[in-house]
C-alpha cells in the first residue's frame, strides 16, 4: 500500500440553487459528526465549497485528503455506510463525479 497523501476531488452539479440549498442544510445537520468518523480513520482534510466560475451552474466540490492509501480505503468504506443511509435524506438529483489522485508535489 501507498504511504502517498490520497486526494479526493468530488463535483456535484445540482438542478437548481434549492437542491444545491437543500445539500447545503444536510451538510450542515450532519457533516460534523460524519467528519470526525473520517478523521479519527486517516482522513487529513475535508473542505465542501461552492464552484463559482460556471456561470448559472449550481456545482460543489468536496475536496478530501488522506494520510495513505490504507487511511483512504478505510475511509471510503465509512463513506458508502454514510451515504446508504444518508440518501433517504435526499429528494433531488445530483450529477457526481469523482477524482481521486496521489499527491506529487505540494507546495503549501
């Protein structure tokens, strides 16, 4: 396994600014929680924010990273108990699309 810092880049392109105000109050009732369960499991960082250069669009990016690649895997796994049951929550549709990358250079 990987001792390389595991990134996770996610876009959600909603239907409308409501369903993208809807995710908003989820994130807010029940991310904190649900982000502990991450970092006490190798998660590093977690940001959700708000894509402002497409125009009309109503996109968010979720950006995670990982300590290494068995930090990631453990906590993709918390990741699909957490969206199973979370997806009763939600009455709207979202295209997803993630991108997962091993960090090569950082220069923060």
């Amino acid at each position: 396994m990987s001792k390389a810092i595991i990134t996770s880049y996610t876009l959600l392109d909603f239907m409308s600014e409501a369903d993208m105000n809807g995710f908003f109050s989820f994130v807010e009732g029940n991310m904190e929680q649900h982000a502990a369960n991450l970092r006490a499991n190798g998660m590093t960082k977690f940001y959700i924010s708000r894509v402002f250069n497409k125009g009309d669009k109503f996109t968010i990016g979720n950006w995670l990273e990982y300590e290494n690649q068995e930090a990631f895997v453990a906590c993709d796994k918390i990741w699909q108990e957490f969206l199973k049951a979370a997806s009763s929550n939600f009455d709207f549709i979202t295209k997803i699309v993630p991108y997962r990358g091993i960090v090569q250079y950082d220069f923060s």
